[in-house]
C-alpha cells in the first residue's frame, strides 16, 4: 500500500510542545538552561531513544543526558523537521492531487511550485492554480525521514530492562528575563512605594508546566562568532508581559542567594512558562523607600544654554532607606500621586529611566526628566584666548519657582590643564580632573547667581 501524505495549507504553521517538571534557568544574555527530568522504558542491552520536547531554539552542542543504570553510546541531533514546501519540491516529476477550493480535484505530474502557484502537468494539458485557491494536495510521502519537530536521539546500553529516569540538560536561545521597577511617589515627595518585578520572555516553541524557576543577575561570557549571545530580536519587541493576579503573586516568592560571582534567584512555587508568550512575577514583595531629589544643570566649558533642570532621584541600597537586597538591572518608571483642585486623588506617570544593577551599599540614581519649574541660565561672559593661555568668564543663573526648596547640583566640566579663579562660591568641588561641581539648597521662589573663571595655560 503506498503511503499518502495529506497537507493542508492553513496548517503550515509549527507545532507546539509541552516540558513538564523541569527546572528553567534564565539569563540576561538571551538564552537559558533547562535541566528536564526524564523516564525511558529500556530493553537490557542496546536501546534507540527519541525525544522531541527540545526547544527549536537549543545549542545542540550544549545538550548532554544522564541516566542511572545505562550508558549513553551516542547521542544525535536531528533538525531534519518537517517543511511543507521543501516537501512539495521533492515531489517534483511525481504524481500529486491537487483539489481547489471551488472546483474537482485535479490529478496529475507536479512540474513546479512557489509562494504563488503551483503547476499540474496532465495527458492533454498543464493546469496552474492559485495556491490561496488551493485547500488540499495530497502526495506520496515515501520513506522520508521527516519529523513534527527537532529532536534528540541516543544509544543507549543499558544493563537492565525497564524503566531508568535520568536528567536532560540543555542550553537554549530564546529566553530572556529584566527587572522592570515602579516606583509611585507619595504627596510629600520624599517617600514612596517601589515595586520590583521579574518578566520573563520564551520566545520559544515549547511550553513549561510546573517549572522550577531560577533567574540570574549578571553578563556571563559567551562566545559567538567573538559576538554576545543576546537575541536582539527582544529589544525590538519589547511584547507586553502578562501579569499575574493578586492571588498568584502571594503564593510566589524569590528566594536570594549568591551563585559565585552572580546573583542567584530561585521561586518558591512551580510556574507554568508559556511557549511565546511573557510573564510578570514579583520579585520582591513592594516596599515602602524613602529617597532624595536632586536638580541638575551640567554644561561644558564654552557652551550657553538655558532652560530646565533635569530632576534626578537617588537612594541608597540599604535598609534606612527601606530596601537591602540586591537590586538587578531593569526598567525603572517613576509615577506620582496628584491631588487635583477637586480633591479626587491621580496617578499620573513622571518618566523612566534604566536602573543598572546596585549591590547591597551602593547608591543609585535615575533621572525622571526635566523640571517645570526649576530653570537655569548659562552664559559665557567672556572668552579670551591667546597664543599661550586661555581664560573664560562664566555665569549661572538658577531660579526656584516652585513652593519648596530644592537642592541644586550644577556640574561644569573643563578640559585641559585649568585652575578656577574667583568664585562667587568657594564651596565647589573638584570631582575628577575635567569637572566641578557646586551644591546647594534652594530656597522657595529664589535664585542663586554664580561666577567663575577657568584659566588654562600651555607651553
């Protein structure tokens, strides 16, 4: 009997697998590692095993099986899946039927085939048809090797008959996770409700159920063709995580540990990882911090500028200020409570900036945007250069028209060999060998003028 092979155009795309009870490991970099359990039923002596619930996205160089009681002989890797159109083409010259949406099935030799048209050759005749008017073809299959999906294969030798459970350890592209942080800012401006979330991105084909998730914080090397491993493929999607209920969240916890040189995350509970899709878990419960506010004006030496303040929005990671734990690199956006004139209570959004990782200790700061209200000046008094010096008057204007006061930070870099003389202000600060610095607070509905000469001289 001949082997007849049906395809169905609206079925072209691929199939979807399930892993169950494995432990998925995420990294920073794109990819991930799954270490799956696994049970094959085993003849005593030598065995062939298949297994397909890989990831399309595996480093087939990386998978590796352990078994108890058996010996692994070899171990294959088989890509050769399925292709609807690949197949056609190897149909060519051979008898196919080929049934259109509105007329009777048309039965001859397969002379070509695109994304457009196919071509049946009969007695008297040559019919080509449109494919998206094309519902069925039917082919002979034969003895091709082809699979639904990619596969591992072993030898196996095993000393005994029945079943042996073993783990399957791979890695995989395709996954990738960030810290996405929200920080909602009270009414007195100075505290505020800070929510650290974990979202997790497969952009594979296979789904997880009960998986033990771990995440790890921190860029591992790996080699490439000399490049990073990191799918730039999820800096282009950006696809909006699904968040879980309230009640989901409660029943999962991060629990924090140190793996090496990396930060190490594990969840309390099994998840389930759906193929394609991204996740939002808590990663820590939310936490009341408290941080600091700071107004920005920086310019270079000869440059005039006027206009606002950047606000910038600082704490340290400790537990003063509320916090403590280590803090992955992630999204950071900043949202504020408004109180409007009739009294109804809004959260409104205050900008975004990217939080890089910050160890237990360490200060950190984003910046949320510019002021309305808090404005600089900057002018270039006066400018002489001479064949062997050169020397710059600079002025700086910042108002406060806010109802509060401020702090002030206003940061000037030179470049070269300088020295500062006359300063309004004898309290600046030398940062670095290209920058000053002068910080002060502001009080309401002020403002604060400050002058200086910068001098460079050369031989």
């Amino acid at each position: 009997m001949k082997n007849i092979f049906i395809i169905y155009l609206f079925l072209l795309s691929s199939i979807c697998g399930q892993s169950h009870g494995a432990t998925v490991t995420l990294y920073k970099d794109g990819f991930g590692l799954v270490n799956q359990p696994v049970s094959f039923n085993l003849n005593s002596g030598g065995n062939v095993v298949r297994y397909p619930l890989i990831s399309n996205r595996i480093e087939p160089n990386s998978a590796f099986l352990t078994v108890d009681g058996a010996e692994i002989i070899l171990q294959k890797y088989n890509r050769d899946t399925f292709d609807s159109f690949a197949f056609l083409k190897d149909q060519l010259g051979k008898s196919v039927t080929v049934t259109p949406s509105d007329g009777k099935p048309v039965k001859g030799k397969l002379m070509g085939i695109d994304s457009k048209w196919i071509t049946i050759e009969r007695k008297k005749s040559v019919r080509i048809l449109n494919l998206k008017e094309v519902v069925e073809i039917t082919a002979n299959k034969g003895n091709s090797g082809y699979s639904a999906r990619a596969e591992l294969a072993w030898e196996i030798n095993s000393l005994r008959k029945g079943t042996v459970t073993g783990e399957l350890v791979y890695i995989t592209g395709g996954f990738d996770w960030d810290a996405n942080y929200r920080l909602l800012i009270s009414s007195e401006e100075k505290s505020g409700t800070l929510v650290a979330q974990a979202v997790l991105k497969n952009e594979t084909s296979l789904s997880f159920s009960a998986a033990r998730l771990e995440l790890v914080e921190g860029e591992l090397k790996r080699v490439q063709n000399g490049l990073r491993m990191r799918d730039q493929r999820f800096a282009a999607k950006r696809k909006s995580a699904v968040a879980m209920d309230a009640s989901q969240l409660e029943a999962l916890a991060f629990n924090q540990d140190i793996l090496g040189d990396y930060v190490f995350f594990s969840l309390s509970q099994p998840i389930s990882i759906p193929a394609r899709e991204s996740i939002s878990v808590a990663l820590y419960p939310d936490r009341t911090i408290t941080f600091s506010r700071l107004y920005r004006f920086e310019n270079n030496e000869r440059s005039s500028r006027e206009g606002p303040l950047s606000v910038e929005l600082s704490f340290t990671n400790n537990e003063k200020s509320g916090l403590g734990m280590p803090l992955p690199a992630g999204l950071f956006q900043i949202y504020q409570q408004h109180v409007a004139a009739s009294g109804a209570t809004a959260v409104k959004f205050a900008g975004e900036d990217y939080l890089g990782q910050v160890a237990v200790g360490e200060n950190a700061a984003v910046t949320a945007g510019r002021a309305f209200d808090v404005l600089g000046k900057r002018t270039v008094m006066n400018y002489d250069r001479k064949k062997k010096s050169e020397e710059g008057l600079i002025q700086l204007v910042i108002e406060n028209k806010r109802d509060d006061t401020v702090k002030i930070q206003v940061v000037e870099h030179i470049f070269g060999d300088w020295v500062i003389k006359e300063p309004s202000r004898d309290d600046y600060k030398k940062v670095d060998a290209q920058t000053i610095q002068f910080e002060f607070d502001l009080k309401p509905h002020a403002s604060e003028t400050i002058t200086y000469t910068y001098r460079k001289e050369w031989q």
